[in-house]
C-alpha cells in the first residue's frame, strides 16, 4: 500500500499508462521486480527485472510525470509498465517524503568516498580485467594524453577492430551489446577533435565506417542499430573535417569514391553535407569526377527491359546540385531525360518542367511518355498529370481521349472520377456502361473480383441501389462490400447488417483476441441500426455458434 502522501499521484499515472500497462506496471511493483537506485529531488532511478533488467527512470512529482526507459516498448510506445513499477515503488518505499539521497547508488557512492584511492584503483583495474569494454575504454582514456600522433592511431585503430569483430553471425537478441560497444569507441573518437586530434579523428572515424559497413553483412540489424552507428561515424567524420581542413581536392575524390562505391549510402549526397569543407576547389573535383562518370553512362529510352543501375540516380543527383547552384535549368532538365526508360522517368521531367514554369515543355514530355509506353503497363501518375496539363492548355476533348484510352484499358476509380470531372453526366453514364461491359469479359473467381470496382464507383457516386444490385449480379469482395456498406447505413440497412454478420462470423472463426474485440465493436455498432429484439436474436445466435470461445463470450457479457 502506498502512503496517504505519494510522491507520484495514482490517476495520472494511470491515465500517462492506461489501464492494461498500468496493471502490468502494478504486477512488476508487486513482485518485488524492482530495485531503487537514486532518489533525488527531481526524479527516481530504478532497475528492473523483465524480460532483461531495464534502466528506469521516473521524474516529476504529484500529477507531473515524465520520464525514460531502456526497455524497446519506451522507444516504440512511450510511457511503459516498467516505469509504472519504479513509480508505485517510490510511493511504497519513500512517498512524498523527500528522501533525496537515498538507494543503492548512494549507498555505493558513500562507500567508495570512505576507500582510499589505491583501494578504488585496483577495485577499478578488477573491473576492467573481467570486462573487455571497461577495460577498452580505459585503455584509450590512458593512452590519449601520453602518446604521439602515429601511436594514438594505431591503438585506436585495434581498438575499433576489436569493437567491430563479429566472430561469426550475431542475432537480433545480441546486436543491441554489439552496438553499444561499438558506440562507446565511437565516444572516444567524438572526442578526439577537441582534445586537438582532429587529424586522426578523420582517419579513425572513416576506418570505423569501413569496419561496420563490412560487419553489416554478419549482423541482423532489423532494428537499424548499424544504420544509427554509421551516421554518427559520419558526423564525427565531417565534425573532425571542418576542424582538420583535409586538402580538398583529395578530400573530393575520397568522398566522391564513398558515395559512388558505398553499400549503405554513409556517405549520399556527401557534396552538399560537405559543402563548407570542400570550398570551391574541392566542389569543382567533385563535379568534374561526377560529370565524368556522367559522360560514361548511354542514355538510356525506349521500353527494352534494362537491369537497375544506381549510378544514373546518383549521379544526377550529384550534377543536379551544381546545376541548381548555377542556375541553369535547361542543363537540369537534360540530366532528368537521360534516362527516359519508364513512364515514371518521363513523369519525374515533365512534373520538374512544370514546377519550374515551362508547363508546354511538360506538356510535351508527358504525351511523349504515353506514345513511347503506350503497349506497356498502364502509369496512371503520368495518365492524370497529362490529361491536367491538356485540360489547362485548353485541349479538353484531348485530356477526355487520353483518360477513356487509361480506362479502357486499366479502369480505377481514380481515372473514372478524373473522367467524369472532364466529361459530365455523359462521361459519367459511358463509363459505367464500359465497366458493366468488361464484367462479362471477366468472370468472378476465388481470387478476383472485377465488379468491386464498379461497386466503388457507384458508391462514390452515392448510387447505392445501384451498388447493390450490382453486388447482387456480379457478386464483390467482402472488402468492398463493407466499404459499400459503411456508406449505405442510413439508406440500406438491411444489406449492411447482413455484411456486418458475415465479418463479425468471419473474425470470430480467426480466434484471436484482437479480432474477437473488433467483432464485439462492430456488434455493438449493429444495435443502432436495427430492433433491440433483433440485435438481442444475433447476439444469442452467437452465442450458439461460438460458445466454446471463451474470450469471445466473456466480451458478448
């Protein structure tokens, strides 16, 4: 029981937790799976026994509570039960009482303050003899200050070996240790630069890229842990560059190569993040390497099946930079139509044409790309933005043909709504014909049904009758038989319900407790719009059909 004053106000913990996480919180705190740390005037530190023992820590007083945890449902979800637990046991152990200065942190801090210093040395270098990054961390805090430049390197450099060492594939459960020693050698490199080793740190920081990019291909990094330590080796790299001052023209090449060659793109759009490093002289080698490289690549057009190549979107990129920085459009505009290999590659220019205010130039790219592409499969992107640009240029019967071509041939819902908004009532009624058309030439099956797109229709144009009847002799998904249904409560009830009891039947055959609580929504959702005997009918009838799903029936009440 908590004291009548509480250091941490109950509601609103349980309001920041809800309910369940709460409970949860309050079971830990009941187990005893909780050990005070630190208690000072701002906030509580506590480790807690879970899954793996958690770093917690609960600041605030009363109804203001904040606070982190280490455990991965703080990072996805915010306020965890680990959290509540360190909260209810500050309330059981020291309420509002103040005791600042209290738990075992403290106990040990008092403790070590009465051992003499050679007492705490060799206590320290025990530590370090059992564990390798203790004992890697005071290696290189020993070595830093005595040593000359070459020395420095070279024990920092076996050091960021050692950290990086894979020895054999490691598991998602053992990357999150893996990283975090991996992370604390990359402290040491931060430190480098204001501590004058600025020089190093530049090498050391671009051997640590090397060495984790290489220890990626062993790791399961499904949380992207590698990706966060790559970026930070890259800011220490550039941070550590602005001081050094590197030569820029190699500096170029050296960064040009990395974002050219480079698996994990550490180094992607190097010449802008290096801007102010590279100065003039080192931008203009990094523009002649790319327009080079540039000059190599074939234009690439026409609808032959050509493998991917990354170098033509990197390398645009890289050009597209300087020729933004020059002002030339015209050269920016080359750059985006050398490879006019997909109906999506001429969308990207005639969309960079408009938005740059030549909407002819678009115009004409656009229609290009649907000539060139118009046997392949249908870009509805480049058929809507084509078909705009012809209806602002005045050519409606023209913006009217290219979109009955799109749906003759790839119907959406998309291009019918475009369609009628061109062509009217008329437009409206043909179309329809041409999909009621179509679903004689393609029969339901188990895995397709080509009426749900006529459903769609006709329920975005508030049709519902005929929706219905076209459910009723085509036959539609259930998907879209909801969709229908959501729109149609009011008008059609009776079809809405029978669709709702062929989900609420078909969620409760899933048997999972997240699909039994949507159910019961949906059933509960059902009472408004029918009698209160016939809902209380379903409900029994439920009740019949699924009585040996316990969880189900304790929702149904």
């Amino acid at each position: 029981m908590a004291p009548a004053q509480s250091r941490f106000d109950i509601r609103a913990l349980r309001d920041l937790a809800g309910d369940k996480v709460f409970d949860r919180g309050q079971a830990y705190h009941r187990d005893g799976q909780v050990e005070i740390l630190a208690v000072e005037p701002g906030w509580v530190l506590a480790r807690v026994a879970g899954t793996e023992d958690y770093r917690t820590k609960v600041a605030g007083c009363g109804e203001d509570i904040a606070g982190e945890c280490s455990c991965p449902a703080f990072e996805d979800w915010g306020f965890c039960k680990h959290m509540v637990a360190v909260a209810l046991t500050a309330n059981a152990d020291i309420g509002d009482s103040g005791a600042e200065g209290t738990g075992a942190l403290s106990r040990i801090r008092e403790h070590l303050r009465q051992r003499g210093v050679e007492s705490l040395v060799e206590m320290i270098v025990g530590f370090a003899e059992r564990d390798p990054m203790l004992f890697r961390k005071l290696d290189i805090a020993a070595t830093m200050p005595c040593v000359d430049a070459a020395t420095l390197t070279r024990r920092l450099s076996t050091a960021i070996d050692s950290a990086t060492r894979t020895r054999g594939f490691i598991d998602y459960g053992e990357v999150g240790g893996w990283a975090s020693g991996v992370d604390d050698l990359l402290d040491t490199l931060a430190e480098l630069t204001p501590a004058g080793h600025a020089a190093q740190a530049v090498e050391l920081a671009e051997h640590a890229i090397d060495r984790i990019e290489t220890a990626m291909g062993e790791i399961d990094d499904s949380d992207g842990l590698c990706g966060e330590l790559l970026a930070r080796a890259r800011d220490i790299h550039l941070a550590a560059a602005r001081v050094a001052r590197p030569d820029p023209v190699q500096l170029a090449r050296d960064l040009f190569a990395r974002e050219m060659d480079g698996e994990y793109d550490t180094f992607y759009r190097a010449c802008r993040v290096y801007e102010g490093v590279l100065g003039e002289p080192g931008l203009a080698e990094y523009r002649r390497l790319a327009a080079e490289a540039w000059a190599k690549l074939p234009p690439r057009s026409g609808r032959a099946e050509r493998p991917f190549d990354g170098r033509y979107g990197a390398l645009e990129d890289i050009l597209d930079f300087f020729a933004e920085r020059d002002g030339d459009v015209d050269a920016r505009i080359a750059l985006r139509a050398k490879d006019l290999s997909s109906p999506w590659s001429y969308l990207q220019v005639a969309e960079f044409c408009l938005a740059q205010g030549r909407p002819d130039e678009a115009l004409r790219r656009a229609e290009e790309g649907l000539w060139l592409f118009e046997d392949a499969q249908l870009d509805e992107r480049l058929v809507a933005f084509t078909a705009g640009l012809l209806t602002n240029a005045g050519r409606n019967d023209d913006a009217e043909r290219v979109l009955w071509r799109a749906l003759g041939k790839s119907p959406s819902l998309k291009l019918y709504i475009q369609l009628v908004a061109a062509g009217g009532d008329a437009a409206r009624s043909r179309a329809i014909e041409l999909l009621r058309a179509q679903l004689v030439k393609q029969p339901s099956t188990q895995w397709r049904q080509p009426a749900d797109l006529l459903v769609s229709v006709l329920s975005h144009d508030k049709a519902f009758d005929e929706a219905w009847a076209a459910v009723r002799d085509y036959g539609a998904s259930l998907s879209a038989r909801e969709a229908l249904a959501r729109a149609s409560e009011t008008s059609h009830p009776r079809q809405t319900l029978e669709v709702y009891a062929e989900r609420i039947d078909r969620l409760v055959d899933g048997g999972s407790n997240s699909a039994y609580a949507e159910a019961a929504k949906l059933l509960a959702h059902m009472a408004a719009l029918r009698p209160s005997d016939a809902q209380a009918d379903h409900v029994a009838a439920l009740k019949a059909r699924f009585g040996r799903k316990r969880n189900f029936m304790k929702l149904l009440g």
